[in-house]
C-alpha cells in the first residue's frame, strides 16, 4: 500500500481542496477564538451565563470586565431627567 502524505487533516478527509480549504480556514478561526476566550481567564459556567443573557447573574463591573477583555468599548452617558 502506498503511503500519502498531506499538509493537513482535512485535505485527507475531504473530498474536494475548496472543502478543505473552507474547513482548514474554519478550524484555524475557531482555535484562534478558542485560545483568546481561555486567554480571559473565564470559566465555563460563566461564558454559559454570558451566552445565555442572565443578565441578573453579572454586575455592572463584572460586565465592563468581560467587555474590555472582548476588546469593546463602553461608555455611560449621564443627561438630566426628562
């Protein structure tokens, strides 16, 4: 039997290189993502807490914390009462 050799996984499991090169892409992506989310320090339950809007299990600061750790921007604008 004749050995093949392959740059990665998927262009040995895909059937065409357009496939593999989507999946090559998508992967990198999701390690990238992956690797930045682990690099804030935020366990499991809360990313889950986050995804799922329980919105009464976060303070304020806690919520500006994960906002500058996502690289956003927050601003509060104070004007008087209608």
């Amino acid at each position: 039997m004749e050995r093949q050799a392959f740059h990665n996984v998927w262009d040995a499991i895909e059937d065409t290189p357009g496939a593999a090169a989507n999946m090559t892409m998508r992967s990198d992506l999701l390690i990238s993502l992956r690797n930045a989310v682990e690099g804030w320090g935020v366990t499991q339950p809360r990313l889950n807490d986050v995804l799922r809007g329980r919105i009464s299990n976060f303070s304020l600061v806690s919520l500006f914390s994960l906002a500058e750790k996502a690289g956003l921007s927050v601003r509060l604008v104070i004007g008087e009462a209608a």
